[in-house]
C-alpha cells in the first residue's frame, strides 16, 4: 500500500484546557474498524520518535487500522504552554480524543499504544467508548519517578557544560523548588508538574480481556543472554493477563543524537495487532 491509498486528516479538539492537535491516518476504503490510539512520550522523547511513530502509524493504516495520534496540550502542535500543563488537563485531553472517537470514528475495538512515558497515560483512556483489546508498549518508563530523575539528570549536564560545574543534585532540586521551574531541552517544566509525574506509574493491573504486547528495543543483543522481563509483566501474568513480551534489535531511537528507526519493531508491532484480529 503507497501513500496514495491512505487518507490524512489532521484536526483540532477542544481539550482540557485549549485546542489539541490530532493526526488521523487511515486506509482509503476504511469503514468502522480498529483503531490505535497513538499516545505521545514527553518532551524531547516526543520530537526524536515522531519519525518512528508516522511509519508506525502508516504501517497499521496498511493493514486496515485506524491510527489516532493526539498531541497533548503545551506539547506539539497542540495549544498551549508546558510550563501550565498538568495530569488533569492531559487526562481530560484524552477524555475529548476518545469522546471524538466513539462519535465520529465508532469504531469496533481499540487498541492503545505509547512509547516510554506514554505507559504512565494508558489508565486514563475511557474504556466507555469502545472495547479496548490491546495494550501495546515500546520500551515503556514504568515509574514517573525515573522519568522525572532523568530529566533533572538532562538538566545537570546542561548546566555544568554551561560553566556551573559544582552543582549538584539535590541543589538544582533546591533551585527548582525555589522558582517553580525547570528548563530542560527547551521546555519549562513547572514543578508541581513535576511531582505529579513522579507519583505516577504503570498500571498494577490490566483491565479484563486486554491484552499485553510489550517490546523493549535494545542495541546489541546477544542471542545467548537471558531474558529478565519487567517487574510489571510478571505481576500483570500473575494477575491473568495474556502478556507478549519480545526484545527487538535497534538503537534506542527516542534519544539518539541523530533520528533513527527500527523497522523490525514496526513490522512485528503490527504484525502483533492484526495477527490477533
């Protein structure tokens, strides 16, 4: 399928607190079919995947999905400053992604994706509005507080390359603490954004009938390493969960210097999903 028999349709919704961006990629003769709620990673995550994610979203358009990609609020091309964002206002973003999708799209079933700290966003999608078959993660942050833990890290390098080399770590918390603010790749992270980031985490459980695909993207692999799975795809099996967890060959493309791709995820993520169907 060429780009030809695709359709694109960009649009605004009325978010939590303004218009948020939505990109809709869909095959030329869909009807009401499955659709893949695309949610973002954060920040500069969210600039170095954008490539991985249109090639993924055009590869489930290629078989017959509907690929739904949001922009949250403050992030994108969605309305607003990050430096105003909270969970809520994201939480009611999404709220007006599925409300859009059960009214226009009506679709029969929904699958949810995200990569890295999209995880911590997948208990906020509104399971009213269409059954939700699957959960598909790429190399998801399992805890906000290693997310928020690597962004003060991003922010250490910067400021000790930029001269202030005897700062440390529990200082620059001070320091945010104090003005209420963190800069970090061009983004101003309030710090009650901060703290609510922290105290998130991947969901304890899956809801009933939801599957699990679950890839982590490692560079190097060596064929004869075992395999230690997540802490969460254990506690998901225990609880009943049917949970496909795989190790794909690539460059960790959501920090690379340079953008990159990993096509074999691609493939094999929409092989997951229509495999099923």
């Amino acid at each position: 399928m060429t780009r030809a028999d695709l359709t694109f349709s960009p649009r605004f919704l009325a978010g939590g607190a303004g218009n948020i961006f939505v990109h809709a990629v869909a095959p030329r003769s869909a009807g009401a079919g499955d659709v893949v709620v695309m949610l973002p990673p954060l920040f500069e995550e969210l600039n170095k995947s954008r490539r991985m994610y249109a090639l993924q979203a055009r590869s489930f358009a290629s078989r017959g999905l509907i690929a739904i990609l949001p922009d949250l609020y403050g992030i994108g091309d969605s309305e607003g400053d990050v430096s105003t964002a909270s969970l809520q206002i994201w939480h009611q973003d999404l709220g007006s992604v599925m409300q859009w999708i059960g009214e226009s799209v009506k679709p029969q079933r929904i699958h949810v994706f995200g990569l890295r700290a999209a995880a911590l966003f997948f208990e906020m999608i509104d399971t009213t509005v269409s059954p939700v078959a699957s959960w598909v993660l790429w190399s998801p942050i399992e805890r906000g507080s290693r997310l928020v833990r690597d962004l003060f890290r991003q922010a250490l390098i910067v400021a000790r390359n930029r001269g202030d080399g005897s700062i440390t770590s529990k200082a620059l918390k001070e320091r945010v603490a104090a003005q209420g603010y963190i800069e970090i790749s061009g983004y101003r992270l309030s710090a009650d954004l901060l703290v609510q980031l922290e105290n998130t985490s991947v969901a304890q459980s899956v809801p009933a009938h939801v599957g699990v695909h679950w890839f982590d993207v490692r560079a190097g692999l060596d064929p004869g390493a075992g395999v230690r799975e997540p802490a969460s795809v254990g506690r998901w099996r225990d609880a009943g969960c049917e949970v496909d967890y795989r190790l794909c060959e690539g460059p960790p493309f959501w920090q690379t210097a340079e953008i990159s791709t990993v096509a074999q995820l691609v493939e094999e993520t929409t092989n997951a999903i229509v495999d099923k169907n």
